[in-house]
C-alpha cells in the first residue's frame, strides 16, 4: 500500500471540482465535523430561502399562501419535484411532507393489506428503532401479535443483512416488506432492485426507508418498481434539525386510497371547497395529512439547489473517494489499536464508515475535545462521516491523525466509557 501524506491530500483537495461547495457552509470553528450522517451543515443557501419564507410571512401575512417567491401552497410538490431526482422518481411520485415515522404509519396504513393468512410484515434486525416501533403499532392497530407478524430477518455477523436471505423471508404469509436502504450502523447499502425485484415476482408489497442513503447513494426507485420509500432531509440532504421528510409513490399506485386521509392530501382545485368527500391529489401529494411545515421546508429549498448543480452521481463519486481514502488511512496509521472495520470495504459502503472498539464512548468524546465532531452508535461503535460537499480529503487525514495520537497517548482513559443522552 502506498503511504499516504498530508501534501497527497491536499493536492487532492486542490483538484476537487466540489470543493468550492465547502464554502456555501458553515463549518463549526476549530473543528472537523465528521457527523453529516446524522445532522447536516447548515449551508448558506438553506439560510436564505429560510430567510425568504420568514420575509414572505413578515411582508404578505396570510396571501403568502399563493404569492411570494415560494408560494406555501404548492411548496410541498415542488419541493418534492426537486428531490425525486435523488431517489429516481418520476414527476409527481414525490412529495416533501411529515417525518420519516409519520410518512412510514401512513405508507403502512396504505399497503398493508392482511388477508387470510398473509398477514406479517418483513423487516431486519438491524433496522433503525423508529423504523420497528411504527410496524409494530401498525400490527397492533390491526389486532396482530408483533411478536407473532413481524418477521425481523438475522444478520449472520451482526453487522450486515444478506439479499438471499430476505428473500428466503418473502414467505407466502408476508404481506408487506419494510427494509432500510443503507444500514444505519455498519452503512451497507443493500441491492434494492434486486430485492424489488424478488417482491414483486412474490406479489408483495415493498418500501424502503432511506433516510441514510438520500443525498449520499444513487436510486432508480421508479425504473427498479419499487411500491413506495420514505425519508428525513436533515442528514445528507442538510435540511436542518426536524427539517420536514418526504416520500415516492410509485406511479403504478396513482390513485390509491391512502391509508390516512388529510386536508393537504386534497387535489390543489378542490381543496377549497371545503367539503366533507375528500377527492384526494391524482399522485404522491394525496399522502399528505397536514398543514406543509412551511419554515421546517423553507431550508430544504436552498439546501437542494446544489444538488441540483453537482448531480447525485458526482457527490456518490467523492463520498466514495473520501471514505476509500478514510479507510486506506485506517489501515497506515491504526493497526494493532484495537479498532475493527464495521462497514463494507467494497462499493456496497453508504456515505459513513463505522469504526468498532471497546472504548468507542470516551473515544469519541476524546475526539470532540480535540475538535473531531463524530458519532457514537451503541455498544461499541464510532461513525465517521465524511461528506461530499463539506469534507475535504485534509479533513479526513487530520481525523485519523487526531485519532492516532488520542489512541497513542491514551487521553480517552479520562473519560467515562458511557455514551451521553443524545449519543
């Protein structure tokens, strides 16, 4: 293996053509902040249109519902529109509303179906919280046991799912699949076409949650025919804290009863007429329930205009670079300190690595001391984030030098080995 210097780095840096992007963010002063998988930057494009939409309320009151620069009333759909080229939709088969739990209880309470004795839900073990509580109160609503209906399929080492053995699961009694596309610890992005593929072949319903795979990995949701998805936008996409998610619908489902009925689920031209018989939008907007968060969206707008201009394929291109530097540096300088790789080291690897050691807790508050912002995942698990168009390749070189000396020298021996309350 070549050895790898701080001058490669920087070279690499200087060739970068989305390294100007760095300076549309705000970078917390003094620091390298390794944790755009869980919170994204604030950019200062986000900052406008938030500013924007706030002067639309200041100036227009009510009438900025239909005039301004972003009208409020259609802002959900185009906000939409402009995010469906991240997941491969179509027009119309997105919409930006609810959060990532909120859009999951309404896609499950529009497509699971049980009938006879097709009536379990199939998921993983290693599947987000959230993502398991929701299914399991969708099987309750239902009258259905969890432990009975939901079918949690085992990871064979604990860190990663295999394709063949989730369609070993789509048994003849599974009546929906719920599957994330990028594992939130270990980061393996799963083959989601071929386990579109394998559901559909089955006649069995499936979605994929993508909150850590959108605005880092490619998706071709309509061409692959996947039923529908859901996710959050304040990760990659740097949406901003408890920024509003979104949703696909594939096409083939226009027209669809949702499962939960809302005003803004109403088609634009009747909405207003304010009768009891909803006659729900013809698309993805019919799985709106409420009112459009209008200041949590306003970020999104600006946030995504440069993904507009780089294109999903060149950030995947860099975070792929980033992370395969970030690796090859793991190797140099952390050999024989008691860390373990916990992500795919091939191209199955999402936008984050995951670092495995006994000490991962006051290791990584060790980090923020010495101005590394990374992300602890319990029991034992560190996440590192470097991100496409924030993180420079000098970013990463310095992460894994901090970490070196920190490990070296022991400074995270004076630190509890204990996760903080929002870890």
């Amino acid at each position: 293996m070549t050895l790898h210097t701080l001058s490669q780095a920087q070279e690499w840096d200087r060739q970068d053509k989305l390294a100007p992007y760095r300076n549309e963010f705000y970078i917390p002063e003094n620091s390298i902040y390794m944790d755009g998988n869980s919170l994204g930057l604030l950019s200062k494009r986000a900052e406008r249109t938030l500013h924007e939409l706030l002067h639309t309320w200041k100036t227009l009151g009510i009438d900025g519902w239909t005039e301004g620069e972003h009208p409020w009333f259609y802002l959900s759909e185009q906000v939409g529109e402009k995010m469906a080229p991240l997941v491969g939709g179509n027009k119309g088969e997105v919409i930006a509303t609810g959060s990532t739990t909120t859009n999951l209880h309404q896609l499950v309470a529009t497509f699971y179906k049980p009938e006879g004795n097709k009536t379990k839900i199939l998921a993983d073990e290693l599947n987000f919280p959230s993502d398991i509580y929701a299914l399991k109160s969708q099987l309750q609503l239902k009258g259905y046991e969890p432990d009975e209906h939901l079918i949690r399929v085992k990871s064979r080492d604990g860190r990663y799912l295999k394709e063949d053995d989730i369609i070993e699961a789509m048994t003849p009694d599974v009546a929906l699949i719920v599957l994330p596309a990028v594992l939130y610890r270990s980061g393996q992005v799963l083959d989601m076409e071929k386990l579109t593929k394998a559901a559909i072949e089955r006649n069995i319903p499936i979605g994929f949650d993508l909150c850590h795979s959108i605005g880092a990995v490619e998706h071709q949701l309509h061409d692959w025919g996947t039923d529908f998805a859901f996710w959050c936008t304040y990760k990659h996409l740097n949406g901003g804290p408890g920024s509003v998610g979104g949703l696909f619908i594939h096409e083939k489902h226009f027209g669809k009863t949702p499962g939960l009925s809302g005003w803004f689920g109403s088609k634009k031209e009747s909405q207003f007429d304010m009768d009891h018989k909803m006659v729900p939008a013809d698309d993805a907007g019919a799985y709106q329930i409420g009112t459009p968060h209008v200041l949590s969206l306003a970020p999104v707008i600006g946030s995504l205009e440069m993904f507009e201009e780089v294109g999903i394929a060149a950030i995947r291109e860099k975070s792929l670079a980033l992370t395969a530097y970030m690796l090859e540096l793991i190797e140099q300088e952390l050999t024989d300190l008691g860390f373990t790789i916990g992500n795919p080291i091939d191209e199955t690897r999402g936008g984050h690595l995951l670092l495995e050691h006994e000490e991962a807790a006051r290791i990584c508050k060790a980090l923020k001391v010495d101005g590394v912002i990374p992300d602890f995942r319990t029991p034992n698990g560190i996440r590192l984030a470097p991100v496409a168009l924030y993180n420079s390749f000098e970013d990463v070189w310095e992460t894994i030098q901090k970490l070196k000396v920190i490990m070296d020298e022991k400074r995270y021996e004076k630190f509890e080995n204990k996760r903080g309350v929002v870890a």
